[in-house]
C-alpha cells in the first residue's frame, strides 16, 4: 500500500452506522473487544438479541481464527476488569476447540465463580460439544478442586440448566482431601461425614425444621446465604433480620426493597448504612456504579437514596483524576433511552467531577445543552435529572466549542454513537484542532455494541473506550499522561 493510501483512505468513511449514516470500521481487535465489553445479548434500540446473537458469534469464530492470543487476553480482561460475564464465557467455550494451551491457561480468568462454569456448560452444549472432550474435564476438575461449601449449597440448583452435582458427575474430580470428599459427595447425593462439612450440615437441617428459634441459630451457625433460605422457607421479620446481618454487600444492594417489604429497613438502618458507605468494603467488592442506579430507581425511602447517592461517590472517590481542560459530552438522543443514560450520565457526571471543574459538561442530541452540574450535589441526584430527548449529531457540541473559542485539552464523549443528521463528530474534531488546538485528545466511550465509529484508525490522538466499569476512568487517566490505547492495554 502507497504512503498516501494508507493516510488519506483511512480518513473516509467506509461503512454506515444503524442509522445509515457514514461511519469508520476499525480493527477486527476493536470490534472484539466492544462486543466483550458491551454486548449483554439483550434487545438495543436498534437491534434485537437474536441480531446481537448472530453478530457476535461471527466475531467470536473471526478473531479466534486470526488472533486467538489477543481473544484470549481480551476475554480474561473483559470479565476480570470489566465485569462482563456472558461474553467472555461464550468465547472461552469457543476457546477450547482452538488452542488448548490458551484455553487452560485463560480459563480460571474467565471462570470466577460456579454461575460461570454452569453457564460454560450451557454454552458448549448449545454449540454442539457435548461434555467437551478430555482437555475441558481436566481442566474443570482442576477448577472444582477449590470449590467451597458456600458455593456448593448457594449454586447446586438446575436453574442455570446444570447443577454442579451434574459437573461433578461429568468431570470427575479427584478430591485434594478429605474435606473436599465430602463436598463431591454432598454435590453427588452420596453419603458424607456432616463433622467435615458444618456449612452443608446447618442448610440440610435447615430444610427439615419450621421452628424459627432454631432456623435463626442454623441460618447464623451455617453462614447461609439468603438465596439458599428463602429457597427453603418463607421468612418472617425475624428470621430476615438474621439472614440481613449476613448478606454480602451485593446481596443486600440488590435486595432492599425486599428488606422494605419485610419491614426491618428503618429498624437496621445504621447497620445498612456502615455497610453501603464502608469505603474499603465497596472497594473490595467491584460493583458498578450503575448496579447503584438500578437500586436508586426502585427504592422509594428517602434515607436510603441518601445512601445510595453517597455509595456512588465513595465508588468513583478513589479513582484518578483527570488532568488538563476537559470537555465532557453526553449523549441524550433517543436511541440512548433507558439503560444506556442511566450509566452514561453517572460516568459523565464522575468524568466531570474527576477534572475538578476544570472544563465543561453537556449534553447533546441534535442540540447541546448546558445542564449546569455541580461539583457538589451527588452524581446520581444530577444523573436522575437527565432525560433522553431527539435526534443525534456527534459534532454539536465540538462546533460548539469551536463556535465559543474554548481551548479543552480533552474531549470525553459518551454515546452509541448512531448519528442521523448534522455534521460528523470527525470532521467537528478536525476543525477543531486546525482552529483552536491541535493536540487535543478526543476520547469515545462506546456503550452499545453496534460496531461502527466515528473516528479513523489512523487518528493518534484519539482513543476508543468500550464499557463502563472503572476501569474507563483509570484508562483516560492514563492515556492522557502518556499510555497506549486501549487495544494494547
């Protein structure tokens, strides 16, 4: 390819986004690691999960066949630091049949906890593999030899279409102790000693007495997690008092209102409190900032929200900040409805915090607005107040800036990025830096898993971001400081 081939054809546009608007392809490396970290396989505004289906399981078999290092590491990255499961998993499943090495070795990355390796088995028998063969058994043996008895109570049930006993039963593990016999064997329905086991012992009783006094010392005896009580009994106010005292920090997150309609919210809310505002406690526990949004819209007690809202910014307390004049834009067209501006305006609004008010923040559809934020109110009572309104132009807010004369050294924008009308956010981009400042670095956080872009392959300072864990805010950070893209991260 000639020198001015390689820098002029890249700059045009060779594809059209969902609104058959034109639009960039980038690397088959970019794409993979979009649909990882954004594709949920649920409905979007613009495509059904059958669609994303078909899609992503073409990408799986592309990248597997030309880089299956790269999937490899993207796969374990997507589920360690991006907290995406069903992705990932599906390409591990896909993994297997490719590289055996890879396979072995990205496997416990990918497979964290039992729902994963249910959901594995689910997968690889959906694509026509059976049991797997003798590489898959040996290495889930391997994995099932550090299973706990928590884990073996909480995840035995056929809800996910295998039991672990079902797994168990296919692998066959070799037990590392006495101990761990005892699980299998528990998990097999054979006979096992209680005195190795007082986890699987206090829930087996559990099921055979309805005398709360001592469903209460079993439930606290056996550490017995929520899930696996409310399986066995309907619990009174007593016994969800008991079981709240022990619910790990997601657990009670995503079971407020269950604990309002129990009625012991107000009676434990110091409790509830210490726990939801514990720094070190949240750090720990990686949960997105948007499982918060899910819990703000359905709790109604206000002393709750007011938690909720301080959980938000103890999450983002830690993170770096962003150095430089920073323009953050958030995109509010109609297709972002939902879902997408829910997290979209949390990340936003923590961008925008992170620059220390050093920039500016707004909003865009075919218009930009200045929702005036606060480097003071809680990010989630500004992002409650943010709503999905018209069209899409991507370059409305950078003419804006261009109109205004305002030098940022960062352009942050958060969208799906299906533009219908107006000018593209990559010619905006280019006036901008000819006219006002020419090292500006534009940074795309992509949330929906369409794959087509608003920027060239060959733009050095511009960056593509997909998700929305944490990690987007460390990656910024970092960019701007000097680290390489997000592909060689």
């Amino acid at each position: 390819m000639s020198r001015a081939k390689e820098l002029f054809s890249s700059q045009i546009p060779d594809t059209k986004n969902r609104e058959g608007y034109p639009a960039f392809s980038r690397t088959i490396e970019e794409q993979y690691l979009q649909i990882l970290l954004t594709n949920t396989l649920g409905n979007t505004f613009y495509a059904n999960s059958n669609e994303l289906l078909k899609e992503a399981n073409e990408l799986h078999d592309i990248i597997l066949e030309k880089n299956p290092e790269f999937a490899a590491k993207a796969m374990a990255f997507a589920r360690e630091k991006g907290f995406m499961r069903l992705q990932p998993i599906w390409g591990l499943v896909k993994l297997s049949s490719v590289d055996r090495d890879l396979f072995a070795k990205v496997f416990p990355k990918v497979i964290r906890i039992p729902s994963d390796l249910q959901d594995f088995f689910t997968i690889l028998k959906a694509e026509g593999r059976g049991q797997g063969g003798r590489l898959i058994k040996k290495v889930v043996a391997q994995y099932l030899n550090d299973i706990s008895e928590y884990w073996a109570i909480k995840y035995n049930g056929r809800g996910r279409g295998y039991s672990l006993g079902d797994i168990v039963k296919t692998v066959h593990p070799k037990p590392k102790d006495a101990r761990q016999n005892a699980i299998f064997a528990y998990l097999t329905g054979n006979e096992y000693d209680k005195t190795l086991v007082p986890q699987i012992a206090a829930y087996e009783a559990l099921k055979k007495t309805t005398n709360t006094s001592k469903q209460i010392a079993l439930i606290k005896k056996g550490k017995l997690p929520h899930e696996v009580v409310t399986s066995i009994i309907k619990p009174n106010k007593e016994i969800w008092e008991a079981i709240l005292q022990q619910m790990p920090i997601f657990a009670l997150l995503r079971n407020l209102n269950t604990l309002d309609r129990a009625e012991i919210l107000d009676t434990h809310k110091d409790y509830i409190t210490s726990i939801l505002n514990n720094p070190d406690r949240l750090a720990k526990s990686k949960i997105l900032p948007f499982r918060f949004v899910t819990a703000f819209y359905e709790v109604e007690k206000a002393w709750v929200k007011d938690v909720l809202r301080q959980a938000v910014e103890l999450t983002f307390k830690n993170l770096p900040e962003i150095p430089g004049k920073t323009a953050v834009f958030l995109d509010v067209s109609g297709s972002m409805e939902g879902r997408y501006l829910q997290i979209g305006s949390v990340f936003a609004l923590a961008l925008y915090k992170k620059t220390n008010g050093n920039g500016v923040f707004w909003t865009f559809d075919t218009d930009v607005y200045d929702p005036k934020p606060s480097l003071y109110d809680s990010i989630l009572s500004q992002a409650s107040k943010i709503k999905a309104l018209g069209g899409t132009d991507t370059g409305a807010p950078v003419y804006r800036l261009r109109q205004e004369k305002l030098k940022v050294d960062n352009i942050i924008i958060i969208t799906d990025e299906q533009q219908n009308t107006g000018s593209p956010f990559w010619e905006e981009l280019r006036k901008y830096r000819s006219s006002i400042n020419p090292n500006a670095k534009a940074f795309v956080i992509d949330i929906a898993p369409y794959r087509s872009y608003m920027i060239p392959r060959n733009d050095k300072n511009s960056f593509y971001i997909f998700g929305w864990s944490e990690v987007v805010l460390n990656y910024i950070s970092q960019t701007i400081k000097g680290y390489a893209d997000m592909i060689q991260n």
